[in-house]
C-alpha cells in the first residue's frame, strides 16, 4: 500500500528494485509509472510506454541512465525520457526522490499522468 508523505507518495524500499531494474506501479486509471534503479544508484520514474510503439519501458534493459526499449531497442534518456540518438519522440517523467531508503514520488505529477491518460 502506498503511504502519502505530504505531496509525496511512498511506493517502496530502493531495495526491491533490482540494480539495472524496474518495477512499475498503476495510477488509479490503470496508468503504469516505470520506476527504474541505475548501477550508480540513482532513481528514475517514467510512464511506462516507448513513445515509438508504446513498448513497455520497464521490461528494457537499463544502461548507465537509459532505458532500451524491448520492443525496437529505442534508446530513451531516464532524466529527460527524451529518445535518444536519431530516434524522436519523449516519454513523460515523474519527479522521484529517495530518502532513507525510500522511494517517494511526486503525487501531482502522478495525478497529472492519471489524468492525462
């Protein structure tokens, strides 16, 4: 279950995100945010679809801060969600932040998506 920490949304330890991994949690339409961890330890929300052909992001294989999709390996940045290389396009982020080990997102932002889906 998720806690809200002011305008902060408490959806887990950093710990049961496997290193280079993902884990994705539903808006209250259905809406899927990517939560990815990097080798470096840093922490990345996304909503959950390539902007190419809406593959699921938290299936890619994460590299330094970036996400191969699994559907057509698009590069996508993990900071901007922008494609990178040639490709075009970007995939909405979410503001995440760790604190004391655990991972709190931005409850606006994760609204906003809910809406926008």
């Amino acid at each position: 279950m998720n806690a809200f920490i002011g305008d902060w949304i408490d959806v887990g330890s950093i710990v049961e995100i496997p290193v280079r991994g993902a884990r994705t949690i539903k808006t209250g339409n259905g809406e899927e945010i990517a939560i990815f961890r990097t080798s470096g330890e840093k922490v990345y929300a996304l909503v959950n679809r390539c902007p190419h052909k809406h593959g699921p992001l938290s299936q890619g294989i994460v590299h330094g801060d970036a996400v191969a999709c699994p559907l057509h390996n698009w590069r996508i940045s993990l900071a901007t969600g922008e494609a990178l290389g040639e490709d075009k396009g970007c995939v909405p982020t979410i503001p995440v932040r760790v604190d004391a080990g655990r991972i709190l997102i931005s409850r606006m932002a994760m609204l906003a998506t809910a809406a926008a889906a």
